[in-house]
C-alpha cells in the first residue's frame, strides 16, 4: 500500500484520528534528557542497575534453532 492507501483505509476504519493524536512515547516516559551517544561505562552501569544480565540469559534461552520444516533442532543459548 501506498501512503494514500493507507490514510483511506485509516478514515474509512476509524483509527485516522487516533494515528495523528499527540501521545507520550516510550521515549519520553524514560527520560526527559535522552543520550543517543552514552558512553560504554554509562550503559555499563544501567545495565547492571536494572539487572538485565538474567532477564537476558532468559530471553535467549527460549531462542532455538530451526530446521527448513520447522522442527526445533537444539536451543542456540544454554
């Protein structure tokens, strides 16, 4: 679709209004002064502040890898 099929769709469907509504992204609920060049020790820090270590091993256990008929062959992360 193109950009003026899409906005048809949107008015005819009801969600064109919604989609230019001003809205708080996640962006702005995390922090007013964002950094798009943190320094490796910065992310350092919060990564171990949040605890993101375990929550990572969890994520990527599930992860499996997945033969051409879509048989799990062996998970990729122990």
């Amino acid at each position: 679709m193109d950009k003026e099929e899409i906005f048809n769709l949107a008015m005819k469907i009801g969600t064109f209004q919604d989609s230019i509504s001003e809205y708080a992204d996640c962006c702005s609920i995390v922090s007013r002064h964002l950094k798009t060049r943190p320094r490796p020790a910065e992310i350092e820090a919060e990564w171990q502040r949040l605890g993101l270590d375990e929550a990572a091993r969890e994520a990527l256990s599930a992860i499996a890898e997945i033969s051409p008929e879509g048989k799990a062959l062996k998970p990729v992360v122990r």
